[in-house]
C-alpha cells in the first residue's frame, strides 16, 4: 500500500502542515512531534513524493548541467567534481548534451525550467543574449564553467586561457625551441580560440622569436581530425619547425598520429606540447606532455559556487583556476653547444 502524507498526519496525530515542515526541515514544532512524525513516517514507510515536496519547499533539489559534448572526457572530469558537490549538498543533477546547437540548447534550457531545477551550470559555450534572457526569465543561479561572459554579468569558474598558452609556448622556449608552429581552434571563438593564440604569440614576442601566421593552423575546432589534418598543413607551410603547441589535447593526439604516418618521430624530429590533461594524454605513445586545468576541481568548485548563491541568494565572485605543464615524453630539449 502506497500511504500519503495525510496517512501520516493521521497516524502522528498531528497536521499535515505539521509533517510537511518536519519533512522540509522548518520550524514550529517541539522535539516531541518531531520524533512522532519521524516514527510514523518508519513505520508506514512512507516515501515523499518529490515534486509535492518541491511544490512545497519551492526547491527541487536538483540543479541542471549544459555540456556541449557530455561524452567527453573533458566533459566527464568537471560532470564528476560537479556530482561530488552536488551529493555532498543534497542534490542531484541533470545532464544535458547541446551538441553546441542553439536549437537544442534552448530546448533544454526550457527542460530544465519544466523541471523546476534550483540552478544551472553552462559549461564551455558562448552566452549568446537568447540564452541569457532565457536563463533571466528562470530566475534562479547559473555558473559558467570553463567560459566567460563579458556581455551578461554571470560568475564563472575557468582557467586563464592567455596565460595557459602563454605558459604553453614558453615552456618550449625554455626547452630550446625557437621554431615553434600552433595548432589552433576556432579563432572567432573568443573565449578558447582567440585568447590560446594571443597567449601563443605574446611567449615568442616576449622572447623576440618571429610571429608569422603561416607557423598557425586555424581550425574549426579543437578535435582530434582538426590536429590529425592539421598537422600535415603546417608542417608543408612551416617545414623547419621543431615543436609545436596545440590547443586542446584532442589536437596534440591528432597530430602525434598524424606525425606516425608521416614518419615524423615525435619527439626526436618533432616536438609537441598540448592543452587539458586529460585521462588519455598519458596513454598517448609517445605520453603527452600538456598543460593541466584541474577540470574535477573546476566542477567541484563551480557547484559549490552555484549552491551558496541558491542558499543566500546573491551573486558570488568568479574563480580564475590554475594551471601548469605536466612534463612526459612529448617534448624534446634542445641542448646549444
């Protein structure tokens, strides 16, 4: 038999107000009445129905994720440090793919407001002003994760995009590279595209090396067939290069691959340094070396973010998170004599 929450008011001899804010964790009642209602609540195994709950409570316990590419293993770290937080605090989440589409971005975005989810985190997508007036009209938080809005004023958890290139590229400067080429992603993109290649060309600058555009490739993503074509490319422009830096680490293992049928040796004819660190970098033959953002931290950081502002109702400040080169087998030195 499926009991009510009337079952158990009657039962506890009390109201149905009574059991209601026992079960949503309000005031009004002594310890006494909490123990009954406790008890009946034992006894008949009784189970909340959880949208009565929300109705009541104006809270579902639930908060809503946007990946642009939920099987990703970009997308699996910051989705684990999210669902920690998310358990820890009490609630669970809602995972959507928006396959980068508007259309369905939007779909989602109304889902989630059916849903009557407590918060939203967007992850890794420009804040276009149909999304924002969207996300306005639900009026509840939102955390961007691993991008930014300068537009719409939306606290946000990321990495400094410039300054992980910047630390990229110089780090191959510092292993005696002056002939260094770029694999790039979009570079209309500016939160991940634009800013990777301003960091790029700000380390050689610095270093007074030659900044010329045929040492980049541009693609229209950050994929591993972006770095596996995009290699060839470059290296037909560029044919002295000795390393390069490619933008995300899907595009370092492209380009390994890409080298392997070449018959470029990475890294004795070629070196190569990427960007994430994710799980597959260290599988990759040779291992890549690459420049870490901590996504499960981010993710983990970013809820946490999204509940205090769902508890006290007020924007919080955005993280910048940091960065470094993790150092395995990809990069040559190059010793002067």
């Amino acid at each position: 038999m499926s009991y009510t929450i009337k079952d158990v008011a009657k039962h506890a001899n009390v109201s149905i107000a009574t059991v209601s804010r026992v079960l949503n964790g309000q005031s009004g009642f002594s310890k006494a009445t909490e123990e009954k209602v406790l008890n009946a609540i034992k006894e008949l195994g009784y189970q909340p129905n959880a949208f009565a709950r929300s109705l009541i409570s104006k809270k579902s316990n639930t908060v809503g994720i946007l990946f642009p590419e939920v099987s990703s293993q970009f997308s699996s770290k910051i989705l684990r440090g999210v669902e920690e937080a998310a358990h820890h605090l009490g609630s669970s989440v809602i995972v959507c793919n928006t396959a980068s589409h508007g259309q369905r971005t939007m779909k989602y975005l109304q889902l989630l407001s059916e849903k009557r989810v407590d918060g939203i985190l967007f992850v890794s997508e420009v804040i276009t002003e149909e999304y924002y007036n969207t996300l306005e009209s639900m009026q509840i938080p939102v955390v961007l994760i691993s991008t930014e809005s300068y537009q719409y004023p939306l606290p946000f958890v990321k990495v400094d995009d410039k300054h992980a290139a910047f630390t990229a590229t110089d780090y191959l400067v510092k292993m005696g590279h002056s002939k260094i080429g770029m694999l790039s992603g979009d570079k209309e993109d500016i939160i991940a595209g634009q800013p990777r290649i301003d960091g790029y060309k700000q380390a050689l600058a610095l270093k007074g090396l030659d900044i010329t555009d045929k040492n980049i490739i541009h693609s229209q993503g950050f994929s591993f067939n972006d770095g596996f074509t995009g290699l060839p490319r470059v290296l037909e422009q560029s044919p002295d290069l000795t390393a390069v830096f490619a933008a995300s680490d899907a595009l370092a293992l492209g380009a390994i691959s890409s080298a392997y049928k070449l018959g470029v040796k990475i890294p004795d004819d070629l070196s190569i340094i990427g960007y994430d660190n994710l799980p597959i970098a260290e599988m990759a033959i040779p291992p890549l070396t690459t420049v870490a953002q901590p996504l499960e931290e981010m993710g983990m950081v970013a809820a946490e973010m999204l509940f205090t502002m769902m508890e006290q109702g007020k924007r919080v400040e955005s993280r910048i998170m940091p960065h470094s080169v993790v150092e395995r087998e990809s990069v040559k030195e190059i010793k002067f004599t």
